[in-house]
C-alpha cells in the first residue's frame, strides 16, 4: 500500500483535475475523460502503479466518472431546452453497441496501444478545436442511415477504447451539420452515457493483475470517489458559462494544451 505521505499530494491533485475535468465537460462539450485519462495515467505511474494493464485502469475510471457527470450535465442542458431528443434517439443503439465492441477490443489490446490510440485521437481533437471552422459543413441537416450509424458507431468505439465522453468526436460531427455549437454541446452531453454505461459494465468484469488498491476490475474506487464529488459541483458551472458566454478563446487554450498532452503520450509510446 502507499503510504500517506504520497497520497494525500495525489489526492489534492485529483481534486483540482476532478474541478477543471467538470467545467471543461459542461463549458465545451469535449467531455472529462480528455483530461482525466492522462490525468490519472500519470498520478498512477506516478504512485508505482505501471502495470501492463494501466491504461485500461485509467480509461475504466474516467468512464466510471463520466456516467454521473454526463446524467447531471444532460439533466442541466435539458432545463434550458436545449438537448435534442431525436438525435439522441437516432444515434443511441449504435452508439450503445459501437461502445460495447470497443470495451471488448480495448480490454484485450496492450496498455501501450491504447496509449498510442489516445494520443493520437486526442491530437486530432487539438488539432480541430485549434483550426476548425465554424462555417465548415458535410450537410444542412444531421444525416440519415446508413451515414448516421457509420458515424455514432465510430464515435462509441473510439470514445470507448479512449475513455471519453462523446462530445469530442460527437459536437465537432453535430455542428458539420449545421447544428448550433450550443445545442450540439447539450446533446453530445447525452452521449457520453450511452457510451460509459456499457463500457463500465465490461470493465468492471475485466481482471487486471496489477491494479491499484481498491479497483474493481479496472474501475479504480477512489480515484472514481475523489473526482466525482469534484466534477458533480463544477460541471453545472461549465454548462452555465457555455449559455452565458463565447468559448471559443478558452476553446483554443484548451486546444493548445490537449495537443501536448497527447504529443506527450506519443512520445511515451515512442520510448522518446
């Protein structure tokens, strides 16, 4: 067991990463996992926890988070009338069972596969919240089959095999078809629980020999308790500042920061 001395340090830090993790999910939609991921990698490494199996740990645990963030970010979009309902309809099953073959996938990959997987996919992320355009379009309507569960089925099984939400993938394809930033924000936020939901019931049967303490499968307990209290108080302040202002300035803050962090895992990766 680690002693105190080097918890209580990791603790305080994933307090403050559990707050920023919070606001960024409700302000830009890009959901918590972004940040939690590498997040948790790190402070876990960081702790003596470098198993063949730590990234499945730390993509378990941030879906673990993002099931209750996502309910209380949804249910906070859906009181200012700004979810839609249909979409979320239409994109559902395939997302629920894109998101299940991910799991499965990601629970027999190697740690380092998914690391070059985040990375990479994270990297694109910066990369298009950095030099996206508003005015960029593939159509005037959000499409129909077979086009529809061609794209949910790639946003579940990404966001899955990374441990996100699916407003990364899932608010950048909204607003190419001409749906407005903040409705696409409000609906990816539904998102992120059709894809966690199943994920974390396949991650919790997952048996990972070098966990940290207290996991159940690959679900690390704490780490899930301490930034879950912390995202459930910040998120409504994100979804708040996302109605109330532009974010496109932090937008590419954030842009400038997930780019590293995922450059910075790709070296890792690289053994750089």
């Amino acid at each position: 067991m680690p002693e105190l001395s080097t918890l209580l340090p990791m603790v305080a830090a994933l307090l403050v990463i559990g707050g920023f993790a919070g606001v960024i999910g409700g302000l830009l939609g890009v959901g918590g996992g972004i940040v939690l991921v590498p997040a948790f990698f790190y402070a876990f490494a960081h702790l003596g926890y470098g198993g063949a199996q730590l990234m499945q740990v730390c993509v378990a645990t941030s879906l673990a988070t993002i099931v209750i963030t996502s309910l209380r970010s949804v249910s906070s979009h859906n009181r200012k009338g700004a979810v839609d309902w249909q979409v979320l309809k239409d994109w559902g099953p395939m997302l629920v069972i894109s998101a299940a073959i991910g799991t499965y996938v990601a629970a027999r990959v190697s740690s380092l596969t998914l690391q070059a997987v985040f990375g990479a996919l994270a990297g694109l992320a910066g990369l298009w919240m950095a030099f996206g355009r508003d005015s960029w379009r593939l159509g005037s309507t959000m499409p129909g089959q077979p086009v529809r569960g061609a794209l949910a089925g790639g946003v579940g099984f990404f966001s899955a095999m990374m441990g996100i939400g699916g407003g990364t993938f899932g608010v950048p394809l909204m607003t190419l078809y001409a749906m407005p930033i903040h409705r696409a924000v409000a609906t990816a936020s539904g998102f992120g629980v059709l894809i966690a939901v199943p994920a974390v019931l396949g991650f919790l049967l997952l048996p990972v020999a070098e966990a940290p303490p207290y996991s159940i499968g690959a679900v690390n307990l704490p780490a899930f308790l301490v930034v879950i209290g912390t995202t459930l108080l910040t998120t409504p302040l994100g979804v708040r500042l996302a109605h109330a202002m532009n974010p496109k300035p932090l937008k590419r803050a954030f842009a400038i920061f997930l780019t590293l962090v995922a450059l910075n895992m790709l070296r890792k990766v690289l053994g750089w």
